[in-house]
C-alpha cells in the first residue's frame, strides 16, 4: 500500500496529504482505466480509507528525502549584530583615522538599470574628504575603494562608520576591517544625522562638482576618477570649511557656535598627534599646488563628464580654455552664471510649450472675445462667459469660466506692460494704429 501510495503521490505532482486524500478515488480510476496501476482489491480498499496523518506518515521518509532543507544564508541582521551602533554624539573629538562612509549614487533620478556610485569618506577630526568611484554597489568594490583610501589619506584608517547599506553590512567588509585593525560601527537605521559628517559633504562636494547627471559604464568611471583626483587637490587643500564647537538650547531655539573657518590639512597640521613624515608631505604637497589651476582643470574635466551626460550636445566653456585664457576671464566669469559644466543643463528652465487639453476658446477668443474687450475694458471675465454662454448655446460648460478669467488676466497684465512703453504699436508702412492683441 506505501508503495501504491508513493506513485499515486508522484502522480499528484506531491501534493499535500489533504489534497492527495480527496483526489485518490479519481486518481486510482485514471491510472487504473490507463492501464498504469494494477492494484488487488485489498489494497484498493484501504488505500480509499486512508487518513490524512496515515498519508504523511507513510510519506514523511520519502518526503525528507526528496525534499531535503537548503542551506539557509547568513543573514544581515546577524552580521549587523557584530558590529557596533554608532551616533551622532559619540564621537567626542577623535584623532584623525577615524572616517565616515557613504554613497552617493549617480542616477540621474531613476534607479532602474545600471550606474555608478560614489563611495565618499569623511575624516571626523579633520574633515578630510576622499571620493573613490565605483562601477557597481558591490561588497568586494567597496574593498577596493577602502585600499585606495589606504594609499591616499595622510594618515592611517583606525575606524569607519557607515549607515545599514547592504554593501556595508556584510561579511566582507567585517572580515577586511577584523584583518587591517580597523574598527567598524554602523549607525541607527532611518537616522541620517548619525552621518552627518559625510551627508554634508555629499552635497557640499560631490552634487556641487559633479552634479545629479546619470553615469554608467568604464568611461565615465574614468572621467569621475580623474575628476575626483582633482576635486580632492582642491578642496582639501584650499576650501575652508566651518566646525561646530558648542550648542546649547535656549528655549524653542538653538544656539550654535562654529570655530574659526579652516581646511582640512591646516586642521591636520594643528594637530600634535600628527606624525612628522605627514606634517612634511602636506607642507611640500600644499607648497606645490596651484589653485587656479587645479580650478580650470575642475572645469576642463567638468566639461568632459558633461558630455558624457548629454553626448547630443557637446559644452563648450571656460573649462575648454588654455590657463591664460581661463585666469583672464575669471574678473567677468560671474556674468555668465553657474561656471561648472555638469550643472549647466539643470539650471536652464523647462519653458512648457504644450497644452493637456484642447483649448475651449481658440475659435472665439481672436474675432469674438478680444472684440469685446477692445469696445468695452472694464466689462469683467464673468459678463463676457455669460455672452459667449447665450452666443454659443452648449457648446461652454460653467466649469470653465476659471479658465476664461486666467486668459482674460494675463491678457490684461501684457495690456498694461505695454501701456508704460508706447501702449500701442504703429504699423509704420500703412501709418496707422494697430489695436493691442489683434496683431497677427
């Protein structure tokens, strides 16, 4: 009877013992009449009395075997729960080393297939800031990224803290962390304040020279990396930035009180911890940079990655000028707005040049409307719906005496802009006066 029961099971596709006792009778009919079973009537009368706990028990061995349990994977929570929680108001002044880690990704507004992200590190001590451009968020590339973070800092990487992300939770990076003596700590889920160091530099650095373009593929990899080798020259070294020293409430308000404005490598050379080989390498590496220069190359390679971003319309501007040139135009550059070249396209404004519905009063607003207003100024937007409503019998819901006064509005705004300069314009061939807003 088992092994009748097995190929009745095998049959049913391995349904449950509920199922499989409900559809038994007609099941052993079809095998029976198909000639695919042969069973004495023995057998066939206690396999249609059989219970449901008489099916999974005579099913349970055949079941464990067939089905056997998959390795479950490790999940993040139980990586998280080895690494530490990290707030805001823990850090109480650190030495340098100890950085902040984000991403910040290059989407261009949809997250939908491929683009690169951008793994942004953050001194806490000094404000020291390291941006390493990855292809893909993938665990083994933030390795990568955190090695070149090695080769870059001016000094050693004693801790990172970075928010749950799965590419930063995971074994991965607690193993290279527990290898290299770096501590790990991650901050509190939905709390982007616990972060606040590396969140303002997302926006005060990469937005800023970067923009909110989508990226993707090994080019514009290439161009972030060359452009962030830069931007990091640039802003380490010559863009001073505010420290919070203190805040206390008063009242309903917080007082804040900053330290005076510095740079990260002068934070970094007030420090005494700081050892004498890296003192020296900032003080030669600060000694040889040249700021307008580094400037230009920002845009030169500003205007590059733009291209990549819209290859239709290749830019042109300052950033595709010699140094000379550039430098000459710097007294007069503010004219021209927004100098970077990867936000030029998002600061032109959208003009909307369609309409979602048909207008109401394309064919009467030229002959009929205008006409009115001409003969009578002061007659309001209600008394002429009215007229076109007894003029035009069905054909003008009420519902659209709001858009008949929106036009009649604008209209009158454009009247009295041209009143102030010459209110009428003279047709100089026929040396006659043209009424406003009749003109062709």
């Amino acid at each position: 009877m088992r092994e009748a029961l097995i190929v009745a099971w095998e049959a049913a596709d391995r349904i449950c013992s509920k199922r499989l006792k409900a559809i038994i009778p007609e099941l052993m009919d079809a095998m029976e009449r198909h000639n695919h079973l042969d069973l004495n009537p023995e057998v066939r009368q206690r396999l249609l009395k059989i219970s449901t706990a008489t099916i999974d028990r005579l099913l349970f061995d055949v079941r464990k075997k067939a089905h056997p349990h998959k390795k479950k994977r490790k999940s993040s929570k139980r990586v998280s729960s080895h690494i530490a929680v990290h707030t805001f108001a823990d850090w109480n002044e650190p030495p340098p080393g100890y950085c902040e880690i984000d991403f910040v990704v290059h989407s261009g507004g949809s997250t939908a297939g491929k683009f690169i992200h951008t793994l942004v590190a953050t001194d806490v001590c000094s404000g020291w800031i390291e941006c390493i451009p990855l292809l893909s968020r993938d665990q083994t590339l933030v390795v990568e990224g955190l090695e070149v973070l090695h080769r870059q800092l001016p000094f050693p990487l004693l801790g990172i803290d970075s928010d749950n992300d799965s590419a930063f939770i995971n074994e991965t990076l607690l193993d290279y962390c527990k290898t290299h003596n770096i501590e790990f700590t991650r901050s509190r889920p939905f709390r982007k304040n616990d972060q606040a160091w590396v969140e303002q530099k997302n926006g005060a650095v990469v937005r800023r020279f970067v923009g909110y373009d989508r990226f993707s593929g090994v080019v514009a990899g290439q161009a972030l990396a060359q452009l962030y080798q830069v931007v990091r020259l640039y802003v380490n070294y010559f863009q001073p930035s505010f420290k919070l020293l203190e805040k206390h409430r008063q009242g309903a308000k917080i007082k804040r009180l900053y330290r005076m404005p510095a740079t990260p490598c002068n934070r970094l050379m007030d420090i005494p911890t700081i050892e004498g080989s890296a003192r020296k390498h900032l003080q030669l590496e600060c000694a040889q940079l040249d700021p307008v220069k580094l400037l230009h190359q920002i845009r030169d390679k500003q205007a590059a990655l733009a291209a990549l971003a819209s290859p239709e319309k290749y830019i042109t501007g300052p950033g595709r000028t010699s140094l000379d040139q550039f430098l000459a135009q710097l007294p007069q550059l503010w004219r021209s707005g927004d100098a970077r070249p990867t936000h030029w396209r998002n600061n032109t404004p959208k003009i909307r040049t369609w309409r979602t519905r048909k207008d109401p009063f394309q064919d009467v607003w030229v002959d009929v409307v205008l006409r009115w207003l001409q003969n009578e100024p002061d007659i309001t937007a209600k008394e002429l719906f009215e007229r076109l409503q007894v003029k035009n019998p069905g054909k003008f819901a009420d519902g659209q005496l709001r858009t008949l006064q929106r036009r009649i509005r604008e209209w009158r705004q454009i009247m009295a802009k041209r009143l102030v300069y010459s209110c009428l314009e003279k047709d100089v061939e026929r040396n006659e006066i043209v009424p406003v807003g009749l003109n062709p």
